[in-house]
C-alpha cells in the first residue's frame, strides 16, 4: 500500500479523521486518537501478518502527510509521523507486542529531508532501515524498502522522495565521471552501487557516504548564502571532511584482514601496495614533517602532486595522502580552518575519489 493508495478500511478511515481533526482543530483530542489507534493494532494481532496491517497504517497516514509536504506545511507533517509514531510505540510498550513502524519512520525521515535537516532525517531513515529488517526481506542484502532505497540512492521504481533521490545519485555520477576522467577506471554508478552500496559489510559506511552527500550538497548551498561566515564554515567543511577521512579509512579496514586494527597510516599502506605505488620512507617522514608543522602547506603541495620532496605517480595516490592529511588536520586542529573553507570543493572531490578508488582497488 502506497501514500497515494485509496483507503477504504473503516477503522482506517475513522482513524484518518481523527488525525485531521487534531492537526487542524484547535482542541486536542489526543486521547481519543490514541484509543482509535490502540484498536486498530488490537484488532490485528491475530492477523498472519500483522505486520501488514502496521504498514497500511502509516502508509495511509501518508496520503496526509504528502499534501502537507506539497503545500511546504512542513510543521503539520513533522507532527503527524512523530505522533503516530509515539502511538505506536504507546501500544508497544502496553501490549508487548512489536508494531512495524518503517513506513512511518520513512515519512517522517522524508519531512526532515525536505526542511534540509540532513542529520535527523538520516537518523529517522536509518531508524526505519532498522524496522524493515527486523520484518521484511533478508536481513543480509536489503531488505529494498523505501528507506534502503533512498541510502544506496536507488530511484526505481519511484518512492516519495524521488526527487531527492536523484538529486543525490546525480551528484555522485558526477563525482564518478571525474574521477574515471583521471584514473582511466571504468567505474560507474551502476557498478559503485553493486559493488559497495549492496553488500551488507558497508551498510553504516553506505548510511555515512549518503549521509555526507547530501550535508555537502546542503552545506553549499548554505554558505554561497552566508559567504561571511567564514570561521564557522571552516568548521562546518572540516567536519564533512573529517567524517568522510572516516569513511575511506573504516571502507579500506574491512578488506585489510591481515590488520584491521591498524591506523590510518595502516590502512593508506594496505591500499598503496595493492596498487603498486611506492613511497620512499624518507619521502614520508618528510611529508609527515611537513603535515605537523605546516597542514596548510601540506595541502598546497598536495594539490601539486607532491608528497613531501618526491612527486605523486598519479591523481589517486595524491589523493590518498591528501585524506591522510586531512584526517590528521581535521581532527585534531581546533583552530579556523579557513584553508578547508576556501578549497572545500576540490579537497572533498579527491577524498570522494579515494572512497572510489579504495572501491575500485578491494571491492
């Protein structure tokens, strides 16, 4: 059942009134809606799959709760999932019994999305992620529900948030035309997705890639409109960087068997050796040097291809250092990171590649 389905359950349909009547009625009848709701999940316990019956619940909820996302009344529809919601979680906690609540969590996740509070609505998603895999599907691929769908940027068949969800997949085709451009890979979206979206070893990475892709996309948007606030963005950049160093550096510890408990460095020597590239250890200290006393300048020469005194082989090994070198920076320099803010675009575009490349090397 769908948003859009036509509802024709009597309880539903009283149940449906009831909602409109306490999002558009001044006097709250709270505890009436709470009984209609209690009812219905009763009434389906025995069912053989009530589970069902919970999914047609919120989904009807969502043919309410997609007008108010159309006429941007992100208020009423912000309330209505998280009331329902807390319903459902009211006659959980009193009946001992589990309610589906992913279709719910879904919606709500979709309110979050489209008010740009990037962090809510991943944590709702994953929240419903989390829902449909305790009920649907096989826990260890998918199950490919809505929420699932929307991480691994999957826009078939169309979901509520499709639009979003091409906004997202688009971005990240770029990004994959770039650095095929650079590195003479044949990786595409398709591919990315099969080979590190789809496998249950990286869900969490998948949630914080996806996480990331969308905070960037809102954080530029952001500061082209507040370009003055350039110590407070700084920071804000620093912390996408940072979390996407996280990503390149936990994606590459799956695969490193032989030491997964490594550091960073660790986990950039593993990639380097499965793709022949070699660094003088002299050339290292030096480039190790140079990140201690001077990060900013280690960037610079970065972007010129060089690590410490001797040059990168290629786009994807400087990549690789840079990510190193922000990870140190990043994390641990509380000071303005004005540096980050002003060469923002082309420092997550290199570590993103190195996301690509690590995929592209062990996946």
């Amino acid at each position: 059942m769908t948003s859009g389905n036509l509802v024709t359950d009597p309880q539903l349909i009283r149940i449906l009134d009831a909602f409109r009547a306490e999002l558009y009625n001044s006097e709250s009848r709270t505890k009436d809606l709470q009984d209609l709701v209690s009812d219905y999940f009763e009434n389906h316990t025995n069912d053989a799959n009530p589970y069902k019956a919970h999914d047609d619940f919120f989904a009807a909820l969502g043919g309410l709760w997609l007008p108010l996302i159309d006429n941007c009344d992100f208020l009423r529809a912000d309330t209505l999932m998280k009331v329902a919601i807390e319903m459902a979680r009211k006659w959980e906690n009193q009946s001992k019994r589990h309610v589906h609540k992913g279709t719910g969590y879904y919606f709500w996740g979709g309110t979050a999305m489209a008010v740009q509070n990037i962090p809510r609505a991943f944590l709702l998603f994953h929240a419903a992620f989390q829902e449909d895999r305790k009920t649907e599907g096989n826990p260890s691929n998918g199950p490919f529900t809505p929420a699932y769908k929307f991480v691994t940027l999957d826009a078939t068949p169309p979901q509520a948030l499709t639009l979003q969800v091409k906004l997202g997949s688009e971005d990240l085709e770029r990004q994959l035309r770039k650095y095929r451009d650079i590195s003479n890979s044949s990786l595409d979206l398709s591919e990315f997705r099969r080979r590190f979206f789809l496998i249950p070893e990286t869900t969490d990475l998948v949630f914080a890639f996806t996480y990331v892709l969308f905070e960037k996309l809102n954080l530029k948007n952001a500061l082209r409109l507040a370009s003055s606030a350039k110590n407070f963005g700084s920071l804000l950049c620093a912390n996408c960087l940072f979390d996407l160093c996280q990503i390149v550096e936990e994606s590459i510890r799956i695969k490193n068997t032989s030491n997964p408990d490594g550091a960073l460095k660790v986990q950039c020597d593993f990639l380097s050796s499965k793709r022949g590239w070699t660094l003088d250890q002299k050339d290292f200290e030096v480039f190790q040097k140079t990140n201690r006393k001077n990060p900013m300048k280690s960037i610079d020469d970065l972007f010129n291809m060089q690590i410490g005194s001797a040059s990168a082989t290629c786009p994807s090994q400087r990549d690789l250092w840079l990510t190193y070198t922000i990870r140190n920076f990043a994390g641990h320099n509380i000071k303005s990171r004005e540096k980050l803010f002003l060469e923002f675009d082309w420092i997550y575009e290199s570590l993103v590649n190195t996301i690509f490349c690590v995929v592209d090397t062990l996946y």
